[in-house]
C-alpha cells in the first residue's frame, strides 16, 4: 500500500521523461511497446516556461527514475499559462494513449472538469494538484477528483502577515494570478485577510496573469498611479521578479517590500539580496510527486478489488525569509 506521507515503497518507471523547453511535449515508454504491463502516469503541468513547474517536472522524473521498475510517465506542459485549449487537448490526448492517470494541474479551474469527467468515463484515474478544480463544476459534471495540494489562502496569509509584521507604509497593491483559477483566488483571499487584520489598505489589486513580463506592466502602472505604495503582494514568484524591475524603474528600490509565493531559485537570490521579503514555498519539486503516488495507490487498490478512493491531500505550505534562508 502506499503512503503519501512518507513515500517509502512507491511504484517507479522505467520511461526516460522527454520535456521540451515551454511548449507541450509527450513521450511514449518502452513499456507500452514491450507490454509490462505496467501503469502509465501521464502528468499534465501549466507552463513549462514557469520555473516552479519545471521543478516540478524535475522532482516527478526523479521519483520516477528512483523507482524504475513499477510505472511508467509521460511529462507534458503547455506554453502558457493562458493555453487552456491546449491543455484539455493533452487530456483528450492522453486518453487516446491509453494512460492509467493522469495528474494535473490545472490552468483553469472550470474548463477542464468535462474532459476530465470524459477520462474518468473512459477508465483513467484523475488526480488533481496544484490548482483546485471548481467543487460546483465538478458537482456539475457529477464527478469526484481528489485534490493533493497546499492550502493556498493559508501559504498566502502567512507570506502577507509577515509583510505586515515588517511594513515600511500601510497602502499596498496585489498583484493576482489568473482570476479564473481556485489558487489565484485562495491566494488574493489569503493576501487580503493578512492585509485586513493588519489594518492595511490594498489601493489597488490587478491581475497579471501569473507572468513576469505583464507583472511588470501593471506594477508599473500601479506605482505611477498610487505612488503612496509601499508594498506589493505578487501572487507567484514570476509577478514578484516582474514587480522588481517595476520598483526598480521607478526610482523605489529599497522603499517598496515585495513578496511571493512559489520559492523558486530567483526569488530565494532576490531574498538574500534584500529585494524580496518573502516567498512562500509549497514544495514543488515534490507536489507532482504528491499526485504520482495517490494515482498509484488507486491504481493499486483497483487492481487489488479494493476500488478505494483516494481522499483530499492537503501538502506542506512553508513561510520562506532572509532569517530561514540563512540557517545552516
């Protein structure tokens, strides 16, 4: 049986993972062309352009070369976060395969539910990570998809009450994900309660679409228009890089406190270096990994008669400082 938890004893895989850059890619194993007769976990990501999910590609191959005997994984990504078509196109594709599970994460919160519903229909299990699937659309489509993940609004509080506890004004900006999206959502939520208990004012909250480049559009734009900020909340880590180069082209390096969510490599550099407050890390290099091993316990309890599904899986979500950096 497997345990989530501590992931000792996980089935693994024998196929080498075949990402390419940011644009979708797929691969098929040895296995299906020699019959093992082992699983294959088909992980379907946002953008492979986004470091956090990258990573995240990274840690499931490495769980997959780990154990390389039991499952094989086929990896896929889409160019943008904005893809969605894409993305319900990797599902349908990945049905076609003849995949086992697929685990993903996905770009929007409704959109992808019927395709999804249409794999469960067609035998494949579903696991859900990263971002939640809409509970309404789901009971909609009158299915179930177990979500392994953080709890986003959480990991999002405690990067925004550490803003507050160290705040060098009370006018702050947010900058969102995409609004479609339940963790873009849980995240603004988490921001604003931080905010809201501290007594301090969001003068203006914008989406950015989860992008680097638009991140530093709209900070811009945010700073000129509200020049009494003195800080800005970024809902992930590729906004945060974006809002510095926003403060630093006005002029306000040093005067505007920035923070994250994700604790991808550049931001962990911009916290030592004192341009970044804080991020908060929700392990991605083990969050697919998360997902991987749920899909396998059903597999596994299905294959056994068992037929037993696989519950919520709530994940490790962790405040990321200078102080944590600095430890040993």
């Amino acid at each position: 049986m497997f345990k989530i938890a501590n992931r000792v004893g996980c089935l693994a895989a024998l196929l080498v993972l075949f990402v390419s850059g940011c644009s979708s890619s797929s691969s098929t194993s040895q296995s299906e062309a020699d019959g093992d007769g082992k699983p294959r976990v088909a992980l379907i990501m946002k953008s492979l352009a986004n470091e956090f999910f990258s990573t995240m590609a990274k840690g499931a191959e490495s769980h997959q070369s780990e154990n390389s005997d039991q499952y094989d994984l086929v990896v896929n990504g889409i160019k943008d976060e904005r893809d969605v078509s894409r993305q319900v196109a990797l599902v349908e594709e990945m049905v076609a395969s003849g995949v086992d599970a697929i685990v993903i994460a996905p770009a929007d919160s409704k959109v992808l539910v019927p395709a999804l519903r249409r794999a469960i229909e067609a035998g494949v299990i579903v696991v859900n990570i990263d971002n939640r699937l809409d509970v309404e659309v789901l009971k909609q489509e009158g299915v179930s998809i177990p979500f392994v993940g953080p709890d986003n609004m959480a990991g999002a509080k405690k990067v925004g009450d550490h803003l507050a506890a160290n705040r060098k004004g009370d006018k702050v900006a947010i900058l969102e994900g995409i609004r479609t999206s339940y963790n873009a959502q849980q995240r603004l939520k988490g921001f604003e309660a931080a905010m809201q208990e501290a007594g301090m004012e969001i003068v203006s909250s914008q989406s950015a679409d989860w992008e680097m480049s638009r991140a530093n559009t709209v900070a811009s734009s945010m700073l000129s228009e509200h020049p009494e900020i003195s800080g800005i909340l970024a809902a992930n880590d590729s906004m945060a890089l974006g809002a510095i180069a926003a403060v630093k082209g006005a002029g306000r390096a040093g005067e505007v406190q920035i923070v994250g969510f994700d604790n991808i490599s550049a931001i962990r550099q911009a916290i030592e270096d004192g341009k970044v407050l804080a991020t908060a890390d929700q392990h991605g290099d083990q969050l697919a990994v998360f997902g991987i091993e749920a899909a396998l316990e059903q597999i596994q309890s299905q294959a056994s008669g068992s037929d037993v599904s696989i519950e919520d899986v709530e994940t490790p979500v962790d405040l990321i400082t200078a102080e944590i950096l600095s430890q040993p």
